[in-house]
C-alpha cells in the first residue's frame, strides 16, 4: 500500500487573460520577487499567444520544463 494518494490533476476551470495579468502583477509588485512562473494546463490561452503578448508587454519569457512558462 502506499504512503501517498495519487497527485491529483487540476480540475478547476481554465483561467484566462485576466487571471494571468493578476498572477503577474501581484508576483512583480512583490519588493525581491523579479519572476513569476505558470503552468500551462490550467490556461486556456495558447502557449505562443502568452509568449507574444508577454514579450510585447516587457516580458522576457522562457519554458521552464514541458508545461511552464517563466517570466522575469
């Protein structure tokens, strides 16, 4: 038997365009915090629809494994 349940998946609903500006001004108005990372799968944007309007917008954004984006 084992000593931990199975990682759960998110099952929430899929944010949007609002949700990520909010994740990304409330991590860089933070005083020290000069990067932000997100998981794909719970974005119902594109990835390279978050890429170009993120470096449009100042950000320098990089994949951080297969379902994440970094952004500083």
């Amino acid at each position: 038997m084992s000593k931990l349940d199975p990682r759960p998946e998110y099952n929430g609903p899929l944010h949007s365009w609002d949700n990520l500006n909010s994740v990304l001004q409330t991590n860089f108005n933070k005083p020290g915090k000069n990067f932000a990372t997100i998981d794909l799968r719970k974005y119902s944007i594109p990835k390279d629809e978050i890429i170009t309007e993120a470096n449009k917008q100042g950000y320098k954004v990089s994949e951080n494994g297969e379902h994440f984006l970094r952004f500083e």
